[in-house]
C-alpha cells in the first residue's frame, strides 16, 4: 500500500547497494563469548560463526533476517545480496529471507553457501536449497562458502548449477590464508557474473573472472589484512560481510583504508566501488533515498559523519519516512528479535 508523503528537502541518490552481507548474523550481537579467545582467522570461524551458524532455525533465521532488512533501509540501503548458511536448517531458508525482506520491502539476492564442512550430505543440501529457490523465481545466485571448505566435486556442482539458473556464483575467495588454493581450484569455473568475496589473499594478476567485493570493516575486525581492490581488473563493489548495512559509513571506511595504503587515494575510488552495486542490482537505481544532507559528493561524504535517510522509496512506494518503515512495526521487529536472540544465546550457551 503507497503511503502519500511529502518529498523532504535534501541530496538523493539511488538506494544503495550492500553487494554482501549475511542477514543470519543480525542476531549475533552480543552474543556469549567463545570458549577460547581466537587467535586466527581460521579461529574466529570455528569459534564463532561455525557455532553460531548450526544453532540457527527458520524461525531464528525470520526475525535475524527482518531486524537486518529494517537496519539496511533505515540507513538507505534498498538492496542486499546475501549468503546465508544454516546447517540444521537448510531447505526453505531461503524463502524465509526473501520473505521477511519482503516484508520490510528491502529487495534481496539469496544465496545459500554450500559446504562440504558436514559431509557431503550437507553439501547436496545447500545445492538443492539454492536450486528449490531459484527454479522457484526466487531471486537469487548460487552460493558457496569457499574454495577451502568445498571439493573439487561440490565447486564443479555449483559452477554448473549456477551456469543452468544463467546466474553467478557468491563466494567467499582467499579471505584468510586458510583459501591460499583458490585461484587454481576456481579459475576454470568462474565468470562475470561471479562475486569473489574479500580477496584479501589474492595475487594481482589472479585471473578469475567476476566482481571482486570489498568488505573492508570486516578486514580489519578479522585482521586478515587490507585488501588493496584497487590492484585488481575487476570490477570492485562494496560489502559489510554481515556488519549490519550501512553503506555510506562502509564508503568512508573503504576510503580511509584506500587512503591509509595510499596517501594519493581520493574518495572518488571508494565512491565507484559503492556505485558497482547498481551494476549488480539494477532494481536499485530505481529507487530514491532523500537524505539529510547535500550535495551527496564523495569529498564531502567522506568527511561527513551522520549522514541519515529522510524518506526512502523502493519501486516508488514511500517505505521508510519521518524515522520509520512505512510497512512493518520497528519496535516490533526489535522487540521479537531481542527475544530470538535470547534463544540463540542459550544455544550457544550449550553447545561445547
Ligand atoms: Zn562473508
């Protein structure tokens, strides 16, 4: 239902575009700590999110997936490409994301990412959720977790499942030195329209076709090093990896990374890593986002802080006005999430 609001004053843009973001992480936030503190990458997902992931349940994944849809479009993001992994609950998983995104209105890629971390049951699992939505006219890509986690077999299933529903493959590529194999185990497969994610660990020249998304808080809070997506042919977009969805504050922390390795940097980069999102997400560019300050100019953005969403419309209906969704409950979303994550942390609490 189009709710009639009066446009504010103020600059606009398109919506914006997170190019990768897991929506299953919304509810990770204070969480219990891990039984050890984790001294590697290789740590913090076994630790964390590997702990985190086989506690999930669609009902859990519903209302993680919903406060995340709500963060993204109060901070003007209309559109999310997400991968998600939910061992213990794979089949329908994706339909519950599209769902509570739609119900906010936030428009959302899908991706379930295959593994072969439970066997290769869990693997033809993950195939088969991304094939159950896509065949479905779900929008979508075909998932996979990374190179490091998979066989040769289950990259070739994907690469081929991915090439039937004529869409890419979302993967997380040479993040942590853990993936040091992946250009050669993935350079037969990949094409344009593939999303390497990270890429922190990649040589210059590696050869693999697709856009390379830059995820640069979740770099850094992973100590797994700075990217430098400048050197790659790729195109680069720009991704928070599940840190909530606020694109312009993953822009100014994408240029001061850029600037800090490079003190001739100029926002204008980071600024064209932000705008590759409309390549990826087309639907986006028809969306509006009036916000509080003008111009939206990547010199004066990077230096602006606080810069907030005043109305925002996707597809041209008003969903996001005078401080809140046009569609769904804030306090609602807040309030149900609170207690799903109270379920979640007494999970975690009991599981060794
Ligand atoms: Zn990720």
């Amino acid at each position: 239902m189009a709710v009639i609001v009066t446009e504010p004053a103020g600059g606009h843009t398109p919506g914006l575009v997170c190019a990768h973001h897991h929506l299953y992480s919304s509810l990770a936030r204070g969480m219990p700590a891990p039984p050890r503190t984790p001294t590697t990458f290789r740590e913090i997902l076994e630790l964390i999110w590997w702990r985190l992931d086989v506690a999930l349940d669609l009902d859990l994944i519903h209302w993680s997936a919903k406060l995340g849809a709500l963060e993204a479009l109060e901070r003007g993001t209309t559109a999310i490409i997400d991968h998600h992994e939910s061992p213990t609950a794979i089949e329908g998983s994706l339909s519950v994301i599209a769902d509570a995104c739609a119900e906010v209105g936030v428009r959302v890629s899908c991706a379930y990412g295959v593994t072969d971390r439970h066997g290769a049951a869990g693997a033809t699992a993950g195939l088969a959720e991304n094939d159950r939505f896509l065949s479905g006219g779900g929008r979508g890509m075909v998932g996979v977790h990374a190179a490091f986690t998979c066989t040769d077999h289950t990259l070739a299933a994907a690469a081929d499942l991915a090439r039937r529903h004529g869409v890419g493959v979302h993967v997380h590529v040479a993040e942590g030195s853990d993936d040091g194999g992946a250009v050669a185990r993935l350079a037969s497969l990949a094409t344009d329209e593939w999303l390497l994610i990270h890429g922190v660990h990649l040589p210059d020249d590696h050869g693999l076709a697709g856009t390379l998304v830059h995820n640069p808080r979740s770099n850094m809070n992973n100590a797994v090093g700075y990217a430098r997506p400048a050197r790659f042919a790729n195109p680069v977009a720009l991704g928070t990896d599940g840190i909530g969805a606020d694109m312009l504050d993953e822009f100014r922390l994408a240029y001061v990374a850029h600037r800090a390795d490079d003190v001739t940097a100029a926002p204008g980069d980071a600024w064209g890593w932000l705008s590759t999102g409309w390549d990826l997400f087309p639907e986006a560019r028809d969306d509006r986002v009036v916000w509080s300050y003008e111009p939206m100019d990547p010199w004066r953005l990077a230096f602006t802080t606080g810069v907030s969403p005043r109305q925002v419309s996707i597809d041209g209906e008003v969903v996001w006005a005078d401080g809140q969704p046009t569609r769904v409950d804030a306090h609602e979303i807040r309030a149900k999430a609170a207690e799903a994550a109270r379920t979640l942390f007494s999970r975690l609490e009991n599981t060794p």
